[in-house]
C-alpha cells in the first residue's frame, strides 16, 4: 500500500475531532460542576445541554461525526457506521451496547444537570429575598 500525502494530517486531524468530541461530551456530563460562579458558562452548558439532548434523540448527525468520518476517509481509513458515542461504547463498555440506551442516558443527564441549575436558581433567588425584607 502506498502512502498518499495527507494521509497522516487526515489522520491527525480525525484524532484531534476525536478529542474535541469526547471533551463535548465530558462537558455534556459535568459542566455543571466546572460553572458554578460563572454565568455565561453556566448559559453556554445550558445551550450545550439542549443540543446534546436533541442531537443524541434526533435523526440528524452529528457536525463532529460527520467531521470525524470524513477524516478517517481521507485518512484512507474505512469511517465507523452509526454515532460516535455507540461506535465507541461497543468498542469500549460492551459489543451489544443499546442504542436506545443512549437516548435515555441523554434525558437523564440533562435533566440531573437541569435540577442542579434549578437547585442554585432556587437557593440564589431566596438569599436575595431573604436579604431585601
């Protein structure tokens, strides 16, 4: 097999949307841990959270899947069939992972992180009005 040139950009630049990729999701998970104290973090994990929530339950592809895959093509590499993180939890957790289990596990993480917002919305609004009577 002869190397074509690029093909170890490509293949640098699918490992690097990898990364991104996997940090999207880690921020998907816990950014509510890392935000507290910041707003406009806290706003850009709750825009996160809605896409995350949408993309992982909708029929549309990911922009970093579609990325990654195209990638891995030049790269001279046969790209993965199906998302991201069913491609690397049967590689990783287990072969026969459910699809419909990521779904879920979205819902659930965005709604654990959506109550944690609720928690600090609800305990910030009764200090400022404890504090004004």
């Amino acid at each position: 097999m002869t190397h074509a040139p690029f093909h170890d950009l490509y293949f640098s630049l699918a490992i690097f949307v990898l990364g991104v990729h996997l940090l999207f999701n880690l921020w998907y998970v816990f950014g509510a841990f890392v935000t507290k104290g910041r707003p406009r973090l806290e706003i850009f994990h709750i825009v996160s959270l809605f896409y995350g929530v949408i993309a992982e339950n909708a029929s549309f592809p990911c922009p970093l899947t579609i990325l990654e895959k195209w990638c891995q093509a030049r790269a001279g590499f046969i790209p993965y069939r199906g998302t991201f993180e069913l491609h690397y939890l049967r590689a990783v957790v287990a072969p026969h992972f459910p699809e419909w289990l990521l779904g879920y596990g979205a819902v659930a993480v965005f709604l654990v992180n959506v109550g944690i917002y609720a928690r600090r919305f609800a305990l910030h609004y009764a200090q400022t009005h404890r504090h004004a009577h």
